[in-house]
C-alpha cells in the first residue's frame, strides 16, 4: 500500500485520490446510514462503485490501519455488502445455467440404457 501511495504522490494525484475516495465515502454514508435506499441503487451502482473501490484498495488498506477501522467506514460496509450481493447473483446465475444444461442432457437421451443382448422381454 505504501508503495502504490508513494507512486500515486510521485504522479501528483495525490489530492484527486483523496478527493475521490471522499466523494465515495459520502456516496456510501446515504445508503449505510439508511437515507437512501441502496436496493434501489445496486442495479445501476453496484458494479462502477466495487471495481473503483477494488483499483484504489490500497488507499483504504493504507488509511484503515488496526485502531483506525473508522476511517471509511461506509465505503467499506457499502462494499462489502455489495461484493456479496454480486457473488450470490453469479452463483444464482451459475446454478441456472447448470440446471439448464442438465435439463438439456436429459432430454437428449443420455438417461437411457443400452441393455446387452438377450436381456429385453419380448
């Protein structure tokens, strides 16, 4: 962290990453606090929201140190509660898919039998 911190100095972007990941804090704050309703805001949020906090993670393992968790509080509970969201639905999405497939290999035939000769009644 440390060392993505120092190249983020180096380029001289230092403020805009700290502004940024203030912007989203506040995003955050609206739906952690409960102002907002954030299952309304998933759908549209959840994926620009989890990559850009996923690309500036080493900020906040940078700022949330053991003693200072506080810090960011709301993006990271924001977060964490999406990243989940997301893996049920893919999960949700992969069952399906197998069901699907499954459905489809039943269907072609591959439950029958190939008995040997002599043994089917006549």
């Amino acid at each position: 962290a440390r060392k993505a911190m120092a190249a983020v100095e180096k380029k001289g972007l230092l403020d805009d990453l700290y502004d940024s990941a203030n912007r989203i804090e506040v995003v955050a704050l609206y739906f952690t606090q409960r102002i907002a309703n954030e299952s309304i805001a998933f759908a549209p949020l959840h994926k620009i929201y989890c990559d850009y906090v996923k690309r500036i993670f080493f900020f906040y393992c940078f700022h949330r140190k053991p003693g200072r968790t506080e810090l960011y509080e709301g993006t990271m509970e924001l977060y964490g509660l999406w990243e989940k969201r997301i893996k049920k639905y893919d999960l949700q999405s992969e069952f399906e898919s197998i069901g699907e497939k499954m459905a489809a290999l039943v269907t072609s035939g591959i439950e029958k039998d190939i008995k040997p000769i002599g043994t089917n009644k006549i």
